[in-house]
C-alpha cells in the first residue's frame, strides 16, 4: 500500500510544480487565469496532505 501512496504523492507533487512553473513562466495570466491556478495548487496540497498522512498510518 505504502508503493501506491508514494506514487500518488510523486504524481501530486509533479502535478503541483508543473502548475507552478506555468505560473512563474508566464507574464500576461489573466486575474482568472491566477484564481483557477490558485484553485487547482490548493487541491493538489489538499490530496498531498492527505496522502501524507496516510502514509504515516
């Protein structure tokens, strides 16, 4: 069980930066643009916090 949570956090983890290199890298993001990105990163701290956890059960 603990192989698949280890997946998940990399998955999540990769996901996270990917969104966080778009954000960086980019001048011209629209406010709602910034607010969905916002949105996707909390979700994703969300499931690696989770994950974590269960990981430590």
């Amino acid at each position: 069980m603990d192989d698949k949570i280890d997946i998940a956090i990399s998955y999540y983890t990769k996901k996270g930066q990917d969104i966080l290199d778009t954000v960086n890298s980019s001048c011209s993001l629209t406010a709602d643009q910034i607010i969905h990105y916002g949105e996707e990163m909390a979700a994703i701290e969300y499931k690696l916090t989770a994950l974590e956890v269960a990981k430590e059960s």
